[in-house]
C-alpha cells in the first residue's frame, strides 16, 4: 500500500492505494499516531484501495476514536468491495463516508 498525504492548514488527506492487511496497516497506524496532532479534519481517499482487512480495520478505528477528540474524519471515493467489508462488519454505521 502506498500512502501520499496532503496537509492544507489543520486539514489532511491521506490518499491510499493498494491494500490494506496485516502487512501494510502498521503504515498507516504510524501515520495515525504521528502525524495528525493539530489536524481537525482528516480525509481518507479511498480511490485507489482495492482491500481492507481486519489489520486494517483496526486502524481505521483508532483514527476514528482520535480524530473524534479534536475533530472529524471521513472516508472518500469508497469502492463497493470495500464499502461492502465496512457494511458487514458493521463500521459503515460510524464512519463518515462520502462519494
């Protein structure tokens, strides 16, 4: 997976791209940790993610938990397979996706 981030003022996107497993969530979850201290409105662009795993679900809920501390965070351009993985697994109920 390959992650490419975009900081304007105290909101970041994180373009992601490829999969997202066991191999490759503890990028992201460095990411989530370092990096969005300030930040109070992160964007996760899903355009180019083809697979989430349960490694990568993990992540996606600590960075939910965080950024509802100190501000808000979305999912973007969520391909069906994927949105059908956060629907069964019932994330899809607190995460914030847009088209």
């Amino acid at each position: 997976m390959e992650i490419k981030k975009e900081l304007n003022g105290t909101a970041l996107t994180l373009f992601l791209s490829g999969r997202l497993d066991a191999v490759t969530a503890p990028d992201l979850d460095k990411v989530v940790q370092n990096d969005l201290t300030g930040i109070t409105d992160l964007t996760l662009d899903f355009s180019e993610l083809v697979y989430v795993a349960s490694a990568g679900l993990r992540v996606l809920l600590l960075a939910q938990k965080r950024m509802k501390k100190q501000g808000s965070m979305k999912l973007t351009h969520v391909s069906e397979d994927v949105k059908d993985v956060l629907d069964m697994t019932g994330f899809i109920d607190f995460l914030t996706i847009e088209e």
